[in-house]
C-alpha cells in the first residue's frame, strides 16, 4: 500500500512539473527592436562622434607640434619637450575623460530602458501565466517565444504615455 501511494505521489509531482507553462525571449531582438533603445544608441553614437572630432582635433594638433619637433631634430629645447609631453598626457586624460563620461551616459540612457523591458516581459508573462521565462540563447528547444509580444507592449505603453 505503502509502495503504491508513493508511486501515486510521485507520479502527481513529475505531473504538475512537466505541466510548468514556459516562454522564451531573445532581449537582444527586443534591445534592436525597441524604438526608444535605438533612439538612445543614435544619441550615444552622435555624443560619442562628436567628442571624438574635438579630440581629434587637439590629436591633430598635437601631431602637427610633434613633426615640428621631429624636424628641428637635436635643436629642440628641453622646455619645448616638456611642452609637448605635456600636452601629450593632457590629450590622455581628456581622452580618459571622454571614456567615463560616455560610459556614464550610455549607464543613464540604458539602466531605464532595461527597467522598461523588464517590466514589459514580467507583465506579458503575467498575463499569459507563464510561470518561468528564459533566455531564449540558454534554451536549445522549447517554450512560446514573447519577443514580439513584449516589443509590441512597449511600443504600445511609450504611445500611451506620450
């Protein structure tokens, strides 16, 4: 009897776990799907471009001194090398500045984005019950796809708070 109401019990719990309603979603599709993702990557690339050229510039000029340099040979003076070294570790630390200050940006731009997104997945799977949504890249086969429908949701929530 014993045996039996084990097997019985065994057999409910592997039942209610194969029956476990699993979806699937790729959020790098979302990430290139996602209207407000894209029009946050195009602001980043055009800072990004933009403080490039000013750097460039100075690079440029830097450049310029250092040929200068290069061509009066051994007539150079000690203080036009310290000038041009230090202009060198100037164009450095602004080129270091640039660095953080982009990887700031892009943290202040995508941090919300990535809140929206999950916020989006968690309410698609909620409404369709889904009781566990995975990375479709970890899942060789299996689950309901939610990409689109979760593009579609943010898409529809950005239109309503407009």
């Amino acid at each position: 009897m014993k045996k039996i109401l084990t097997l019985i019990m065994a057999i409910s719990i592997s039942g209610s776990i194969f029956a476990a309603k699993i979806a699937t979603i790729s959020t790098q599709k979302v990430f290139q799907g996602y209207s407000k993702a894209q029009s946050a990557k195009t602001k980043l690339l055009d800072e990004k471009n933009k403080l490039e050229g000013q750097l460039s510039l100075k690079a440029k000029s830097l450049d310029k001194v250092k040929k200068e340099l290069i061509a009066k040979g051994k007539k150079v003076t000690e203080a036009e090398a310290d000038k041009y070294k230090k202009q060198e570790m100037e164009l450095s630390k602004e080129y270091q500045a640039l660095q953080q200050k982009l990887s700031r940006m892009e943290y202040e731009e995508m941090v919300p984005i990535q809140t929206e997104i999950k916020s989006a997945i968690n309410q698609v799977a909620r409404k369709n019950k889904y009781e566990m949504v995975i990375e479709e890249s970890a899942v060789l086969y299996g689950g309901d796809d939610i990409t689109a429908e979760v593009l579609k949701s943010l898409e529809n929530s950005k239109k309503i708070k407009l």
